[in-house]
C-alpha cells in the first residue's frame, strides 16, 4: 500500500476534493426517497433507519476527522448531518400518528448509542482510541451499505430488484472507491478497510442488477389445461 500512496499522494488534493463532491451529491440522493414520500403522502413502505444511520454516522465522521486533522472530511460531513437531519424532520412529518412514537424511539436509541460513543472517545486512552473508534465507525458503515441486502430473500424469490434504490447503491460505490484512494494517501488503515468492503458490498448489490433487472420478475407458470 506504501507504493500506492507514494505514487497517488501528488494528487492528494484532488482524490480528497473529489471524495468531498460526490459524497455530498450522494447525501442529496436522500432527496429521492423524501419525494416518494412526499407524493404518496405517508411513509409507508419506508424507513426511518437509513436517515438515522447516515445522521450518526456522519456526526461520528466529524470526530473521527478531528482526530486526523483532516478538514474536509470535517467538511463534508457536516454537510451530511444537515441534510441527514433535515431528512429525519421531514420523514417524520408524513408519519401517521400511530407510528410517530415509534419514530421517536428509534431517534432515542440513535441518539443515546451517539452520546455514549462520543463520551467513551473522550475519556479513552489516546493510544487506542483512533483504533477502536474506527472498529465502531468500520462496522457502522458495512450496516448502513449493506442494509438494501436485507431484502435478499425477496429479490431472488421474485427474480426482480424492484426495491433496490439503484441511484443511491451506484453512487455508493463511487464514493466507496474515491475514499479508498484517499484512504491509501492517508495510510488510514481503517479507511482503507472500511471502503473497501463498502466498495465490495455496493458491488454484489450492483450485481444483482445485472442478474435481475428492476421490474422484471419471472412470469406465474400457466394454470394447467383442463383434460377433456
């Protein structure tokens, strides 16, 4: 990996400005998902997690870029927390009145599993933080990148990626690659593993594209002719 980032770090500025540019446009596409919602007027069919994922994810990106001193990545995820947040108001004002304590519950977990990781941040040993708070962020990631496979099971019954949000996984992988490459400037191992699994399972998602395209399922068999 050495090689690699000796060879790339003249253009350091330029993998960072570009992981910034499509990571934020990666942060709109949750405009996609609030649209829908907002056209069929509740959310049903939907959920709240993905927002509330990416909103804590982000906020832990921002101490997890402090740590490396690194701006743009303080930057941009500021730039998804607003939006994150803004996503999280607007998905709960199209739930119905039943479900919004639900909704409520879940923003409580998130936001007491973010108060106790940033607490535990500021009282760890500085020698084992970086690592471990990495660990939580790296498997943070794969949850949220890998949460469109939780519907597997129905992809491959009905032979269609029909719920799959394609705009949203094919800019994941983009984002996924460009934050390698930066990863591999920085020599941040964690950075390195968490894209490039990220990268790995906005792949087999892509794939599945391929052997299935959106909205064509596997035609009923014909009822069996009657015999005379």
């Amino acid at each position: 990996m050495d090689s690699i980032a000796v060879a790339l770090q003249p253009y350091k500025d330029t993998v960072g400005l570009t992981a910034a540019i499509v990571t934020v446009v990666q942060f709109f596409s949750g405009v996609l998902a609030l649209n829908e919602i907002r056209r069929q007027g509740n959310t049903k069919g939907f959920s709240v997690l993905p927002f509330l994922g990416c909103t804590v994810f982000c906020l832990l990106n921002i101490q997890f870029g402090q740590m490396l001193r690194d701006d743009g990545m303080i930057g941009v995820n500021f730039i998804g927390l607003a939006l994150n947040l803004l996503y999280v108001c607007g998905f709960y004002m199209y739930t119905d009145g039943p479900q919004k304590t639900a909704v409520w519950g879940l923003i409580g977990l998130a936001g007491a599993f973010t108060v106790g990781v940033l607490s535990y941040v500021q009282y760890e040993d500085p020698k084992l933080v970086e690592f471990r708070f990495g660990v939580i962020l790296t498997g943070l990631l794969w949850t949220l990148v890998g949460m469109p496979l939780l519907g597997l099971s129905d992809i491959l019954k009905n032979k269609s990626t029909e719920g799959l949000p394609f705009p949203i996984i094919f800019l994941g992988a983009v984002v996924s690659f460009c934050w390698l490459l930066y990863g591999i400037i920085l020599r941040s191992n964690f950075l390195v593993v968490q894209n490039l699994m990220a990268l790995a399972l906005s792949a087999v998602q892509l794939s599945l594209f391929i052997i299935f395209p959106s909205g064509v399922a596997k035609p009923p068999p014909s009822p069996a002719k009657k015999r005379n």
